[in-house]
C-alpha cells in the first residue's frame, strides 16, 4: 500500500469533479443517449485534464472540459454503430429527482413539450441551445466547445430561439 | 443602430451576451424605442427561461463516490505536475496503468482515440456496445449522505467506477495468458468485437438444469461398466476414483427441484489382501452438513446424494491437541492422532479414527490476504437467505481484516464486473458501500465471472500470501460458457498459480451442489453451505482461518491394512477423494488444504480377522508374498501421510501405526470419538445405507447427546435436534 503526498492538483480536481461530473456526464449522454457510455467519455476528459498543464486550463476548465467531452463522445457516436440514443424528448420525459409529484407532473408536461419543439430543430441548433440553457455557458465558450465562431453560436441560437417561440406561440393558441 | 427582428444580436442582448459596454448600450437604446422589438426581447427572454427550465429538469446522472473517486484519480500520483509534462509518454503508460484497473470500456476508448487519430475509419465496434447494464439494479440515489472522503491513498490503484456491470466478452483469450498487462486486458475486451464478431451468450444449454442431464462428469461414468461390487479385480482400484453411476434405490435418489448432486456410492468392505492400501485426499467441506441441515429444517429428509459423510463429520470442532513441535523445531503443520474402538453399531467391527489437527495460527501472525469476492448477484440469489447473507457474512469478515488485507468484489449475473477494485480491508465505508450497492437480478454466467476474479486476484498478486477468491453462489450457473469441466479446469489451473478458491453455497432450490463442491476441491480450497446467519458467524468468525488460510497443502492419506488383522475395511464418506494408490507419492497428484486449526477426520471401519464376514472371496493369491519385512504383530494398519508446505513442491512424509492393543470398548473412547462416529453413523441412516444394520437414530442420538462435551457454539446439541427431527420424518 503506497502512502503518498497528495497529488498538489488532487483537490483542484476534487472541485472540479464535485462541480463539473454531472453536468458533463449529461451532456455526453445527450449525444450518447447512454449513461455509462457519457460515464466513460467523462473519465477519459479527466484523464485528459491530468495531461494538461493546470495554468493552461484553469482560467477556461469548464468550456475545456465540455470541448474534450464532446470529442469523445461524438468519435465514440460516429463509431457507434449500435447505439440508438434516448432522443431529447425521451430524456427530458425521465423524472429529475427533488420534486414534488403533482408539481413534477405539470412541469414535466410543459417541460417535455418545449423539449419536444426543441428535438425538432436541426442538430447544430440543438447542441447550442443546450449548451447554453442546460450549461450556463457563453456564447464564446460554447464557441470554444464546438469549434464554431462566436457569430455563427449567436446565430444558431437566435435561429432555435425563433423558431421554438413559434412553436410554443402556435401550440398555445 | 437599426436593429431587425432577425438580427441575432437581438437574442444576444436578450441574453446578455453582448460583451462590449458600448454595443450594449447602443442596442439597449434601440430595443427601448421599439415596442415590437421590446416584445421580441421578452419574448425570447421567456423562451430562455423556459428552455433553462426545462433543460435543468432533465435527469442528471447521478455519479457515484467510486466514480467520482475514479474521475479524480491521479494517473501518477508521484510525478509533479511539471514532469507529468516533459514526460509525456511514461504519463501515458501511467495512465494506461490506471486505465488497465478501470473497465474495460474505458480502456478500450482509450484505445480507440490513440487508433482514430491513426486510423481514421477502422472498423471497429464501439466501446459502448461491448457491455450491457446488468441487470443488477444499482439504486444511484444510494450514495445521498454517505459522502465519504474517497481520497484515494489507501487505494492501490485508484478505484475504479462504481458498480457497473460488463457483458463479458466470449472466451477465448481470457484464461490464456497469466498477469495480463492492460495492454492485454484492453485485448481481452476488444478479442471478439474488433473481429466483429456478434455480441452474445453461449447458450447455458451446455449445462441444462434439467434433471437427468448428463454433464461431462456423469458422462464419462456412464461410459463406464458400473463398478465392480465383486473383488475380482486389481483394476478395480482405479476406477474408485471416478464417480461411481447411481445406484438405483427407489424413493432415494430422487431429483429435488432443481438442485443437483453428484451421485455418491456407499464404500464397500474390501479385503486387504485384494485391496492393502486406502489412498485418499483430505477433505475440510462442510457445506454438506449445512445443507442436510437446512433439509431437516424445512421438515423434508435430504437426498441420499447430498450427504457426504465426511463433511458432516468435519463439521464440528474437536479438541484434538495441536502438534506440539512449532515448525521452526521441524515440526510438521498438524498433529496426526489415531484411535481405535468398537464400532457402535457392530459390536465385532472396529473404527479407526484418524484425526488431523492444524496448527492454531493466531490471527495476528496469518499471512496478507488478497481476497476476491465473486459474488453471484443473480435474480436466483433475491431471497433473504442468500444476498442478504452474503453481505452480512462478507461485513463479518471484513470486520476482522485490516490494512495488510485487501478485498475486491466481483459480481456477476448476466453480465460480470468488478463493483470493489482491490482495495485495502481498512477503507471499511468503501468496502460497506460496494456491498450495500449490490441487488439481484439478472441471470447468471458464472463463467465469465470467474475469470474476471481471477485475473483481478492475480493483478494484486501477494507473493507468500493467501491469494484467494471465495465464490458466494447458489451455483446456479445457467448463462453463458458454463461448461463444468472447463469451470473447474480453471479453479485447477489457476489454483497451481497460487489462487486458491473458496466456495460458499447460499439459499436452495436450485442449489448446485455438485458443481459447487467440484469447484472447491479443484481449486483447492474449502467449501461450506451459509444458510443461516449462525451459519455466517460459524463461517466467518469461528472457521475463518481455517476457511482463508492454508497451513498446508496436498495433504494425502494412505493407510496400508494388515490382512492378518484386518479382514476388511471400509473407508467412511470420502467416496470422490479417493486417489489412486500410486498418486500418494506422485507430488504432481495435487490433494486438499488444510488450514489453521483445521481438524481433519477420517473413520475406517475394520472387520477384524476371524470374524464371520460375508467378502466375495477371492481365491487365495499364489504369487504374492505374504510379507516383505517382519510385521509385529498387533500392526493393524499403517497410516500415512503426505503434504506440501504452502510454498514447496516436494512432499513429507508422517507415517504412524495403529496397534490392536489400543482398541478400547466404544463407551471407553473419547467424545470427539464418539461424537464423530455418531455423526458418520447418522450420514448412513441419511442415505438409508444397510451398512450399520438396525443401527437407530434413537440410539445416534443418545450417543450423541452423551458426547456433548463442551460444545462451544452449540453445535454439538443442534445436531441432536437434527437426529430427533430425522427420526421424526422418517418414519
């Protein structure tokens, strides 16, 4: 049994893992549409992060992070010949936990339906849409995530955005 | 500024994404002059609030402590964080080494990103489809309030994720090569999908749990004539050591549900003159006497093929002294004791015992473990007296290890995977919470499971130490490549490695017993049946080091009978450990373990010469000479032994002779004498053998009941229930 100094980045990762796993494990099952599949592209982000110089990722670790997991998991989706991944509606219909039943019904409902306009825009629009509502991420760093430029994320969202308001606006009436 | 209700730099206001003051203020004051596009803004600011809503109410998935301890894990905990950079190929072998405790998946998506920035477009499978959930129902809320500082120091390597469960990948390469590197692991995962082969089961078919299928086992005797009940001839010695066909008895052999059994034929009497010598493999299973037990309880009679005599009679402790001679004065491990008296249920028979003692090793002094558990987590197990237990028994055990142990836990039901990496025994809430994780479900494929024990038992290999994976099954192995000699082929090879494998049997009804106690005594360890908690404790606490450790290993006995004295004799239970008679000097022939504090015990009934016994006779031997050197002549028999220090090769020898002057009247002998002749005589009446006459279980249990002794856990008066309620059913 090896009794070791801890690692002088061990915590830094601790915190990063406590803020950023979750968030991360979701987003890559959103393009996975598997949970342990996301699990194993998280691991592999932070395997990474262990490679990378600290000063060079920690002013930007969160959108870093995202970026190799997006990687990952879309390398892993090209090859993934069998997958079929839980679309965004059917993920949006699994019950968050922390809720009350009857509030959670209602939520789910209108969430589930603004998710389903929302599986309906073009892939492109889709990722960024999520990566800034479910992300909290800005506009250049989801540029930084997906290799676009600051003006095309600006107008992929301002395109989704219109186009769900329609919906909601169209199915409310 | 003139702004358009398409401009996207309108939903980047609206958003607040506009990072230039200047911009933003301009695009605020044009926004403020224009209702309409006042309205857009509200507009997309409630579709964004929406949207946040609704993407924040989608599942998270909740991370367990392993996966996030395994996410933090350092790949080198040693190097500095600037080395970490010159040196970046050793990091990536560190990282390989990490990975290569990880699962396998991750290994290979590893793999897969150094071959696609290659390789682009190789086919080959994706990572993913290579396992399956299993069905084992890891409860994610489970880790709510246990936040546990899972900051790896004690864990060697870092612990991999939390439960998950692998479909395991076909045969194949798995046992071939010894210490796999992660080099090969990552081969052993990929093997059969980057040949693109289909992901999927061997059918379990090849052990049905049909009553009357005909295993390999059952095969290869039924090919054979059934055995020779006559003492025609000399050949007639090896064949003792194959499983003997059934004997068909009506209303005793009969298929109960689903369990199995090996078939077990009653010794016969044999001459010395046909026969001289009695070779045999100690035994130190119990589960027999558990598992009639259990019958008993249930109000129902065993089958005749559950009860092995012998492991109802190594049940119970004896107070047979340890050897006196430590082994640095040259001592042997155990003590062997030998004694004779009247048989109690025919007054012109005789019994020898031979008792064998392990040396009591106190639990300071054993030897580091590195403890596998490969738990069947199957949906046979969801009952309260198996997984359940299970758990318990392995909280007693662990209870008692400390940092110089380590455990790891590998499950496995339709799929297999490591739930607990090798992990030291004092991280005790790691260890509690990889057990409280388990559920059943899902059905089982012992095979795979028990390779990924084994591999994981050799990775944390501990030279000199008790290297050991203990199976806790119903043996209900009806997935995947189960063949059972090739399960058991496994157990024996790696069992040479230096692995041993214990093997403890839960619950019933489709209780494999025969392959369970197959198993064990391939892999050269111990076997019991944990029924009851009193069972666990029995198990865990009381035996447990006799259970984990050995003292001593290959231990043969051969007794060489005397025909002058000895008109015939029988070896009592035993029937599968018998050895050919030339195996006893053959080191390579492996035989049983014995542990510390181990008490062995073996009964010979004697017919003494002059008696009235009914043998097949056979004609008096011409060439035989009667005897090469000079026999005292109260030699009744010669016993001897051989055994292997846990490290060595070569055997040693114990001889010691019984003498006919020392039989005593059965009322004479000692308790644990008669205790243990009363349990032998009761495994006869079990399997309703004629052997012991009119022999009663009445008078068992008065004999029973008058060699109590001191009987520390009680288990000396339970089995005086046992006789009672046998009584009871069977009449």
């Amino acid at each position: 049994m090896k009794n070791e100094q801890p690692n002088p980045n061990s915590e830094w990762v601790r915190s990063l893992v406590e803020t950023h796993a979750a968030d991360l494990t979701r987003y890559a099952a959103s393009i996975l549409g598997d949970d342990d599949a996301a699990k194993d592209v998280v691991q592999d982000s932070f395997v990474r992060l262990w490679r990378e110089p600290r000063e060079k990722v920690e002013d930007h670790v969160r959108p870093w992070l995202f970026r190799v997991c997006r990687s990952r998991a879309l390398d892993l989706r090209r090859k993934g010949v069998r997958m079929s991944p839980l679309t965004d509606a059917q993920a949006a219909m699994r019950p968050a936990e922390g809720r009350g039943p009857e509030e959670a019904v209602e939520r789910r409902d209108s969430h589930a339906q603004v998710m389903d306009f929302m599986q309906q825009l073009p892939e492109n629009q889709r990722e960024v849409v999520r990566l800034k509502f479910q992300n909290d991420l800005s506009y250049k760093e989801i540029a930084t995530v997906t290799d676009l430029s600051v003006t095309n994320v600006g107008f992929l969202l301002h395109t989704a955005l219109k186009t769900l308001r329609a919906q909601v606006t169209a199915s409310g009436e | 500024m003139n702004i358009s209700k398409e401009d996207p730099i309108l939903t980047a206001f609206a958003l607040g994404e506009i990072r230039d003051p200047k911009e933003r203020s301009e695009v605020e004051q044009v926004v403020a002059a224009d209702p309409e596009l006042e309205a857009e803004v509200q507009s997309i600011r409630s579709m964004s609030e929406q949207l946040s809503a609704a993407f924040h109410s989608e599942a998270v998935p909740e991370l367990s402590e392993f996966e996030k301890a395994s996410l933090q894990a350092v790949p080198e905990p040693k190097r500095s964080w600037v080395r970490v950079l010159i040196s970046w190929p050793v990091v990536t072998t560190a990282a390989a080494a990490v990975l290569a405790l990880l699962l396998i998946p991750q290994v290979g998506s590893v793999r897969f990103e150094e071959i696609s920035e290659l390789e682009q477009g190789q086919e080959t499978e994706p990572v993913v489809s290579r396992y399956r959930e299993l069905n084992v129902d890891i409860p994610t809320e489970s880790i709510e309030g246990t936040p546990q500082p899972i900051n790896v120091p004690g864990l060697e390597p870092a612990p991999t994720k939390a439960p998950r469960m692998l479909v395991p990948v076909q045969e194949g390469s798995a046992v071939s090569d010894r210490r796999l590197s992660g080099q090969d692991e990552l081969e052993l995962g990929l093997a059969e999908s980057t040949k693109g082969k289909a992901l999927g089961y061997v059918s379990g078919d090849e052990v049905s749990s049909s009553p009357g299928v005909v295993t390999e086992s059952n095969l290869s005797t039924a090919a054979k004539p059934p055995r020779s009940r006559s003492f025609g001839a000399f050949a007639d010695m090896d064949l003792t050591n194959s499983l003997a066909a059934p004997v068909p008895q009506a209303g005793e052999r009969t298929e109960w549900n689903t369990e199995k059994y090996d078939p077990i034929d009653d010794t016969d009497f044999r001459s010395p003159l046909v026969a001289p010598l009695s070779t045999f493999s100690i035994d130190v299973d119990t589960a027999s006497y558990a598992n009639v037990r259990r019958f008993l309880n249930q109000g129902q009679l065993p089958p005749a093929d559950a009860v092995r005599i012998e492991e109802l009679v190594n049940y119970f402790s004896y107070t047979d002294a340890a050897p006196v001679e430590s082994l640095e004065e040259g001592g042997d491990p155990f003590a062997v004791r030998m004694a004779q008296a009247t048989a109690p249920w025919n007054d012109e028979h005789r019994l020898l015992r031979v008792a064998l003692k392990g040396y009591e090793m106190p639990w300071e002094e054993r030897p580091a473990s590195n403890l596998v558990f490969l738990l069947d987590v199957s949906g046979s197990m969801d009952s309260t007296n198996k997984l359940p237990l299970v758990k318990e028994a392995m909280q007693i055990l662990t209870d008692r290890l400390d940092q110089r142990d380590r455990v790891a836990i590998v499950v496995y039901a339709g799929a297999s995977g490591l739930v607990l990496p090798s992990t030291t025994a004092n991280n005790t809430e790691t260890i509690e919470h990889a057990l409280n994780q388990l559920n059943a479900g899902g059905s089982t494929n012992g095979g795979a499971g028990i390779k990924l024990a084994y591999k994981v038992a050799r990775e944390n290999f501990v030279e000199g130490g008790n290297n050991r994976v203990i199976l806790c099954t119903d043996g209900d192995f009806n997935i995947g490549q189960t063949n059972r000699s090739e399960l058991t082929e496994i157990a024996s090879k790696e069992a040479e490695e230096g692995v041993s494998l214990t093997v403890l049997g839960f619950g019933m009804g489709n209780y494999k017993d025969d392959i369970l106690e197959d198993l064990s005594n391939k892999g050269k360890g111990s076997y019991a049946y944990v029924d009851s908690r009193a069972e666990a404790r029995k198990v865990f606490l009381e035996d447990l080091a006799s259970n984990i450790f050995k003292i001593a290993k290959d231990v043969k006995i051969q007794v060489e009978f005397n025909p002058q004295q000895v008109q015939a004799y029988r070896l009592i239970g035993y029937e599968n450990r018998r050895l050919k008679a030339e195996d006893f000097n053959n080191d390579k022939k492996k035989a049983g373990d014995i542990g510390p504090g181990h008490t062995v015990t073996a009964f010979y009934e004697i017919v003494p010469a002059g008696s009235e016994f009914e043998l097949p006779g056979v004609d008096k031997l011409r060439y035989q000479q009667e005897s090469e050197t000079e026999v005292a002549s109260g030699e009744v028999a010669t016993v001897k032994l051989r055994y292997k220090t846990p490290e060595a090769d070569k055997s040693r020898l114990i001889r010691r002779t019984a003498h006919s002057e020392d039989v005593v009247e059965f009322e004479q002998a000692n308790d644990d004498f008669r205790f243990g002749a009363a349990v032998a005589a009761f495994g006869f009446k079990l399997r309703a053998s004629d052997t012991i006459g009119e022999f009663s279980y009445a008078q068992i249990e008065q004999i029973a009941t008058g060699a109590i002794a001191e009987d520390p856990g009680g288990h000396r008066s339970e089995f005086t229930d046992l006789v009672r309620k046998a009584e009871q059913f069977s009449k």
